[in-house]
C-alpha cells in the first residue's frame, strides 16, 4: 500500500512580502486542502530581489495566523537557533500551539546567514551545532517537564535554574523537525530529537544517501525508521502546459530546464512522475516552495491537477 503524501506550501517572505499576503497564501492552501502552511525564518533577503517591505518575524506571522485559520498546520523550516534563546523561543511555540489549538510545528536549525545577522546585530557564533543541540535538548526539556515540577539545565552555552517549565504546547508533543546534509551531527540530532526528517532542495541521489545516514543513526538509538515522517522541500514551478511553465519560470527569475532539474516543475504529469520518485525513496511529505506569491492560481493547480493523483 503507497502512504499518503502531503503537500505543504512553503515560502521565504524574506525575498518580499507582508503579512496580508502571507495570510492570503495560507487561508488559500487551507481552502485547497493542503495539509500546512510553513515558512523560512529569515531576516534578510537573498539574491537579486528588492526584499520589499522588509522582513516579518517568523513566530509574530505564525502567531497572527493561528487565529486567521482553522484547519491547517503551521510552522517553521528552519527557526534559526541563533535568532532566540532556547527558553524563550519554548514559551513562543507553546504560546502559538495553543493559539492555533494544537497545530504548530517546529523545525529549528542551526542557523547559516551571516549577512542578516551582521545586518541585524545577532550574534553569529562558531559553535552553532553544539548550540543547537543544547537548544533542542532544552526546548523537548522543558515541554516534557511534569507541570508542578522545574526543569534545570547546565551546558556549556545555556544555563536554566528551577525553571516552572511553562506554558505547555496544546499537543501532547509538537513535531520537531531536524533537518540538512550534513553526513554526522545532522543524523544523529535526527535520531535523537526529531519526529521528521526534512532535506532542502536535494536531488534524488543526495536524498537516498542522507536518508540512509539517518536510518543507521536511528537504528543506532534505537528507533526505528517508521517514528520519523520523512520529506524534501522542493522549489515548485508547474504550468498546464510549456508556456505556463516558462511564464512561472520567469517570475522567479528561474529557467524552466534548470527548475525541471532541481525542483517540481513541468506539467502536472511531469511534477507527479517527480514526486514518484522521490516516494519510491521514503518521501511522503513535500514541502512546495512558492516564490510568487502573488499567483495563488499556481496553488489551485496542484490542488486541482496534482494532489488527487497521490491519494
């Protein structure tokens, strides 16, 4: 029996757009069906873009949104461990979570962009993996804490004393995903903290690798491969026909050929071949990069011509 596979929407608001247009994205997948809506946490833009009107907080949108929708899950690929400190960005999430009734997921990173961390006075250390391991040790820590009872914390980074360990998530555990290439310390926070495994813009044949790294890290900690949802975030680009697909293309600034390589593009037909391949490796979940966020009909065609295909 194939799984299901969910399509989430995914975009980067930093590369220019405010919160009523991140709200119309998301109330649109709500009313297609899709199964989330995430976004990156980012401060600055990237790449040739005027990154108008500027930045918006990733947990400030999450938050608006967990009372402007209903239905669909909301989260982050990835919250950067370096934009917050592990006890608060725990209060944030369980804030949100029950804000949105028990829909909120958390993907944390490690954090990598220099440039929005100079351009905004963030700290951006050398040791940002040992961070980002005491960060997730501290963030479960805290949630899984017995309400009544404090949870403390001496690492190298980050000390906690007799905290209350409050508030607590709506859901018993909010999905934490973990996610990237790296060959040791990515799997092994995997089999360690994560619900999912998320790889970012990776071709079939890093993907099948990097998946294999995380099986043997979780068989090494005693888990199976079945706890994990497994998924890929790609860059979407589909048309009903070649003209659709180069005028999306052009929006973006992307080549059709080079989408085709590196992401979900082409025809429906083409993309559900795509996800077919990535299924037959483990994939069941696909984050859908939308770049344009304006064309809330390039939502409506997944939804209409891809998404029953998979069910």
């Amino acid at each position: 029996m194939v799984p299901m596979t969910d399509l989430r929407i995914f975009t980067e608001p930093q590369q220019g757009a405010d919160y009523d247009t991140l709200l119309a994205v998301a109330r649109t997948a709500e009313e297609l069906g899709y199964d989330a809506f995430f976004r990156s946490d980012h401060y600055l833009k990237m790449g040739d873009v005027d990154g108008l009107p500027g930045p918006t907080d990733a947990w400030t949108t999450l938050a608006g949104l967990a009372r402007e929708t209903s239905r669909i899950r909301l989260g982050t690929l990835m919250t950067s461990a370096t934009f917050r400190h592990p006890g608060i960005l725990a209060i944030q999430v369980a804030q949100v979570d029950q804000m949105s009734g028990g829909r909120v997921e958390l993907g944390l990173g490690a954090g990598w962009f220099e440039a929005e961390h100079s351009a905004y006075g963030i700290p951006f250390p050398k040791e940002r993996f040992d961070r980002l391991e005491e960060q997730l040790e501290i963030v479960t820590g805290l949630w899984d804490t017995p309400v009544g009872e404090t949870f403390s914390y001496s690492g190298r980074y980050y000390t906690l004393t007799d905290s209350p360990a409050l508030p607590k998530p709506a859901q018993a555990r909010v999905p934490l995903l973990v996610g990237g290439t790296g060959p040791k310390r990515t799997p092994a926070l995997a089999a360690r903290f994560a619900t999912e495994f998320n790889l970012p813009f990776t071709s079939l044949e890093d993907t099948a690798a990097q998946f294999g790294r995380v099986r043997e890290a979780l068989a090494a900690h005693g888990r199976g491969a079945d706890e994990l949802t497994w998924s890929n975030a790609l860059v979407l680009c589909v048309g009903k026909d070649d003209a659709e697909v180069a005028r999306r293309a052009a929006a973006i600034g992307r080549e059709p050929d080079e989408l085709r390589r590196n992401g979900l593009a082409g025809t429906p037909a083409e993309v559900v071949e795509k996800i077919g391949r990535y299924r037959e490796l483990g994939t069941t979940r696909f984050y859908l990069q939308v770049l344009d966020l304006h064309d809330l009909d390039h939502l409506e065609l997944v939804a209409s011509d891809i998404k029953p295909q998979l069910d």
